[in-house]
C-alpha cells in the first residue's frame, strides 16, 4: 500500500480538523421523532412526487413519493405512521425557504414493509440492478445529492475502467464517513463488490486521507484478499472533490467542464455504498442517513444514523445544544457548507453535518478589503483558477469573461477565501454570478423558444395570406373570362363560322336569348295590361302608350328570332354548362306558370307564361340535343285539368266501401244497415263508370 505511486492535485490547504470533536464515540441512533418531515426534492433532478394521500397509514421503507423523470429518485417512509400533512414545509437552505413535503406522525412502532432482500444480485441483470438501487431511493450520500442509478447508467464516453471510492472525507468537522468506515466496513465493501460487479471495471480504487487511520484499518480487514486498491492520501483539503481525488489516485486531469466518465472514471461516495449495500442485500430503501453533529455548542458531539425527515433541531437536542452558545448552525462543513436559518428544517439525503460552533470556535470574517492582487487565492485554488479575475469578473456582471475563466470549474471549495487576506467572500460572489448566469441562460432558451414559435407563426400566416391571395386571383380571372364571354356573346355570331367550333359564343348566345325571351314576355304583359286600359278609358295618352308598348314588342320578337335562328340546333356539343342553364330555365318557367295559375291570373298573362315555358322547353331540347350527354328518356304525361265530379265520385266511392267492410266485420251489424250499405257501394260504382264512360 505504501510504496503505491501517488499524485497531487494544484493548490488546497490544511485548515484545522477539528474532527477529533466526533469521531471518538460509536454512531449512535438517533431517538425516533414524532414528526417526520420529508421534502420531495432531496435530491439533484426532478423532485418525487407524492402517492399518498393524508390520512393514509404508511409503514417503514414505503414508497411515499415516486420518482418523476430519468433524473429523479422516489421517496420512503422513514418510519411507521400516518401521513398528516402535504405540502409546504421548511427546507434546510440559506434562505429559509419552504418547499413540498409529506410529513409523517409516527406511531412509534417504527413497523418495516415486507422487503425484498437479494443475496445473489450476480444472477440479475444489470438492468434490473440498477432498477433496484433506483427504487432504494439512493442519491449521493457525499454531499451533491445526484441519482445514483442514472450517474451508474450514463457512460456517454464507453466503458468505465476505474471505480473511485471516495472516503477522503476531507472537510474539517465531519466524521460520518470515517465513523461508516470504521464501524460498517465490511457492509461497505459488499457495497463495492456489488457496483464492480455492475460497472466491471478494470480496477477499484479507494481513497482515504491518512487523518483516518482507525478506517484505514478496519477496510484493510474488510477488503482481505480482494482486488480492489485501497490508497491513503495525504491530508489535504479538497481531496474529496471528484476531480482531485481522480488525479491523486490515476493522475489523470478531468477536462475543463468535464465529467470523471470522460475520461473513464466513476467516483461513489463511501455512504453511497453502504446504502447500496442495504438496499440490494438486505432490500431496505434508503430511510436514514449517518450524520456528524458536532460544534463546541452541543455537549455530546458525535456521529448518528438518523431518520430522514427528523427535525434538526431535535438532533442537536440529542447532541445537548447549548443554543445560548451557538453563534450559528452550519449544514454542512465550515468551507462547504451554508448557514440555516432555523432549526425547524429536516435532515435530508444530502445532510452530512451539522456544526453548530460558539463564536470564538468559529468567528465570522472581519469586514472585507479591497483585493491587494497578492495571489494566494490562486496558487490555493484545487481547480486551477484565478479566484481574483472570477471575483472582479462577477463584480461587473461580465458573463463572458466568467465563462472564459471556467467559472463553472469552480467547485465551490471555499480554498481561496480562506487564504484570502482581505477577507473577500468570494465564493458567494462565484455562486451569485453562477447563479445569475443560470437564470439568463434560462431566460435566453425561453426568449430562443419564443422567438422560433413566433417565427413559425409568422411562417404559416403567411403562407395562409398566400393562399388567400392565390385564391382572389383564381376569382378574379374567373370573373374577367365570365365578362369576357358576355360581351363576345352580345355581337352576332360568324355565321360563316360553325358553332361547333365556337363554343364560348354559343354559350353567350343561349344566355342572350333568354335575356331576349324575358324582355320579349315582359313587353307582352304590359301591353296587354294597357290594351286592357285602354279599352275600359280610350284616351289619347293610353292610345300613345299602347302603340309604343306594341312597337316594343316587335322589337323584343325580332331579336329573339335573331338570336334564336343564329343559336340552336347550333349549340357546342360540349356545352354542358348551357344545359345546365336551359333545364333551370325550364323549371323557373315551369314554376312561375304554375304560380300564377294558382293565383287566378287573367289569360292574358297566362298565355305569356305558357309560351315563355314552351319557348324553354325548346331551348332546353336545342341544348340536350347540342350535348355530349344522352338525352334523358322524355315521358310526357298530359296533365289534364283536375276533374271535380270524377274526384267527388271517387271519394263517394272510397267512404262507401270503406263503410260496408266496417259493417261486414262487425258481427252484430245490423242486417237492413248492411243491405243499405251494399246498395250506396254499388251505387258509386255504377254513377263512377257512367261519368268515366261519357
Ligand atoms: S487572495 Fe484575496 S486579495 Fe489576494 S489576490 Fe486573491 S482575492 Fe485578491
Ligand atoms: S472556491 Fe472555486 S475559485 Fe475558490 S479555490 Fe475553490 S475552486 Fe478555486
């Protein structure tokens, strides 16, 4: 183990420890709340959503909430009891803000669901492994809270050939791991067994700062003859990053804005493992988490296996919280961690301490300087940065530059303030900006989302007013050639050309000569109406108008005999449009005739409608025969006018034998009654066949 190369990363530092604080007493448990209270994003990803209602009983290890998206894990109960609450809740964040959960009043009987352990996870296919480990609700346990089973599935650059297992745990203060370590070795090696056995790397490495000699001794034992390589780090702070810990063991850099998987590595987090160890093995989801309390403000520092969802600050009443002491709770390590504003919020799967330090353990920085360009922020940084340009970067809001100087490489690790000598907080301006960055690039993707669907809008407005505009165009010109006919139909025709060959003319003649036959009719009628005048009051006015009307009507006959003789039989074969017309003709006449015969109208005005419905009846024979379609079998039926006395004897003839059938029928008729009624029935019959005979 010792003569194992090693590399070393740019920078860090050598803050004091402090872990002696928790690290000498067993993990204890934690005493079971009364109330649990489970926020549904604990996780990196889409937070889980509910399946339970409130009222509803729930035993430990049941899924409360499922998982919603790839990067999402479900949620469980952490213990026995009734769901009382779901909703908004407080949340272990900064800002004290409240988030959704389902909160759980236990029963105190902390009663198990039926689990499903697999001892031999080597006959399941790795789908189904990693379905489990899924299901188990595990996210990393080391802090950053990301999905375990889909940070195991993505392997965007091909095959993982090292797994990392990361017990540097190099923050000051927090001991959880190295307490796991120490006490639940061998669970966690099963856990190693069961994530090589999944990834089939070429080789395990497993790193662990030399602060923890007691850990590195209890996993010597644990791992016994097996492959894995188990290499322990010089102390220094942040060996824990992903990407230093990569480049202590293999001495490979991870590129800028990469992932270990790009260069074919995959780190886990020594609690991840043990509960991946739980979960396949023993098939208990992850309901607990081990947690350091520690501070000079509690009285028992120590490390806990805690329920998720208990209340911080019955933890830290556990631990004996002197509250008067406290100057401020941190979650989290003093570099890493943050400021929680209260002890009403819960301990989540990312909770891996809570430090609640007096002032003169931990005193807040002085007031901040102006930067003195000294450059001891550089040369601390574990990421290679330059924390000074980054700082005056996010002072002036300048995005561009932020992203050329890899601010998003920055892990956050807090190294540059604490060697800063102007006590500049600059890691809160690095998360401002990343923070501000984040929000604009969400806003510019919404802006480019609108922008596109506007555009396509635009796009299929126009073609919509395009083909509007088309369609104009298409009436328009179909009107122009309408008019265009008209007027080639009002001269006269060629008659030296055939008609056959002249199709929009004939057309034009056909309409013509109705025109001509209206105006010829309507002339009729009012000279008829005004001889009528005329001969009830002779006045020279009346005698003056008949002659003009009379004149009139010769000159309407005229030219429909022009027209007449010049049109039909002449008329295009092809002109179906024409027999269209002539057969509408028809029917119009054939209406108005029977109009006017049912409104009583003088004979006169009969006659005109007569020969105006013969003269289209001969139109419509002219525009059949001129057709390219067989002519319709005509069946002519001589409609005489209704005969009256035959209709009343045929009625009398109905009701009569209507009658006898009705007598017949009825037994108890009357014999004189039927006798009668025989006599009326022959009776109609004989005066119907005398009135048909005449
Ligand atoms: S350590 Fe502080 S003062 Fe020195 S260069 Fe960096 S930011 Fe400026
Ligand atoms: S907080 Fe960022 S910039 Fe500062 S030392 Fe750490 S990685 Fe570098």
């Amino acid at each position: 183990m010792s003569d194992v190369k090693l590399w070393d990363f740019h920078g860090g530092i050598h803050p004091p420890e402090h872990k002696a604080l928790s690290n000498r007493t067993p993990i204890q448990p934690a005493p079971l709340p009364a109330r649990l209270i489970l926020p549904l994003g604990q996780h990196i990803g889409a937070p889980a959503q509910p399946i339970v209602a409130v009222g509803e009983r729930v035993l430990k290890g049941q899924t409360i909430a499922a998982a919603s998206g790839r990067v999402s894990v479900p949620l469980h109960a952490p213990t026995s009891g009734t769901v009382s609450f779901i909703g908004p809740q407080p949340y272990p964040h900064v800002s004290g803000m409240l988030a959704p959960a389902i909160v759980i009043d236990s029963d105190g009987l902390d009663a198990w669901a039926p689990l499903a352990p697999c001892a031999d996870y080597r006959g399941l296919a790795p789908e189904v492994l990693l379905e489990k480990i899924r299901q188990a609700g595990i996210s990393g346990l080391g802090g950053a809270g990301f999905p375990t089973a889909v940070k195991l599935a993505a392997r965007p650059q091909g095959k993982i050939h090292t797994l990392i297992i990361n017990g540097a745990e190099c923050e000051p203060y927090i001991t959880a791991d190295d307490r796991l370590m120490r006490e639940r070795a061998a669970e966690l090696v099963a856990g190693i067994e069961i994530l090589a056995w999944l990834i089939q790397p070429e080789q395990v490495l497993i790193g662990i700062e030399d602060n923890k000699p007691e850990a590195i001794a209890a996993l010597q034992a644990a791992l016994g003859e097996r492959p894995f390589g188990l290499r322990v780090l010089p102390t220094k702070y942040p060996s824990g990053g992903e990407k230093q810990l990569v480049e202590l063991l293999t001495g490979q850099q991870v590129p800028s804005g990469g992932l270990p998987t790009d260069v074919g590595m995959l780190c886990q987090n020594v609690g991840t493992c043990v509960a991946i160890h739980d979960a396949v093995l023993q098939g208990r989801p992850l309901v607990s988490r081990i947690v350091t309390l520690t501070g000079e403000a509690l009285a028992r520092p120590m490390n806990v296996e805690a329920l998720l969802g208990t209340p911080i600050g019955e933890l830290l009443a556990f631990a004996g919280l002197d509250e008067a002491r406290m100057d401020r709770l941190i979650m989290g390590g003093p570099m890493m961690g943050f400021t929680l504003p209260s002890l009403e919020a819960p301990l989540i799967k990312t909770g891996n301490c809570l430090l609640a330090p007096t002032r003169s353990e931990l005193p807040p920085p002085p007031p901040p300087l102006p930067c003195i360009r000294c450059g001891a922020c550089a040369d601390a940084c574990p990421a290679s940065l330059l924390p000074q340009q980054l700082h005056f970067f996010a002072l002036g809001q300048e995005h561009e530059q932020l992203r050329a100087h890899n601010l998003f490489d920055c892990i956050e690790c807090g190294a540059c303030a604490y060697v800063c000598p102007s006590s500049l907080p600059l890691v809160q301006y690095y998360r401002a900006a990343k923070a501000e960055i984040r929000e604009l690039e969400q806003k510019q993707h919404k802006a480019e989302h609108s922008r596109r669907r506007f555009e396509l809008r635009q796009e299929r407005l126009r073609k919509a007013e395009e083909q509007k505009e088309a369609e104009r165009q298409a009436r328009a010109e179909q009107a122009a050639r309408a008019k265009a006919l008209q007027t080639e139909s009002a001269a006269l025709p060629d008659r030296t050309a055939p008609l056959a060959a002249q199709p929009s003319l004939a057309a034009g003649l056909l309409e013509q000569q109705k025109k001509l036959r209206i105006e010829a009719s309507m002339a009729q009628i009012a000279l008829k109406k005004a001889e009528k005048q005329l001969a009830a009051h002779a006045t020279p006015e009346l005698e003056a108008q008949v002659a003009e009307l009379r004149a009139a009507v010769e000159a309407a006959k005229k030219a429909l005999e022009a027209v007449t003789a010049a049109a039909p039989p002449a008329v295009p074969a092809s002109n179906d449009a024409a027999l269209k017309k002539a057969k509408i003709e028809l029917a119009i006449k054939r209406t108005e005739l029977k109009k006017a015969e049912k409104a009583g109208a003088d004979d006169a005005e009969l006659t005109c409608l007569r020969e105006a419905l013969a003269s289209a009846e001969r139109a419509l024979h002219a525009a059949e025969e001129a057709s390219d379609k067989p002519a319709p079998q005509l069946i002519r039926t001589d409609k005489r006018p209704v005969d009256e006395k035959l209709r009343t004897l045929k009625t009398e003839l109905a009701f009569a034998r209507a009658d006898l059938r009705k007598l017949e029928r009825d037994e108890a008729a009357d014999p004189p009654a039927l006798e009668s009624a025989r006599t009326r029935l022959a009776e109609a019959e004989r005066k119907l066949a005398e009135h048909q005979s005449e």
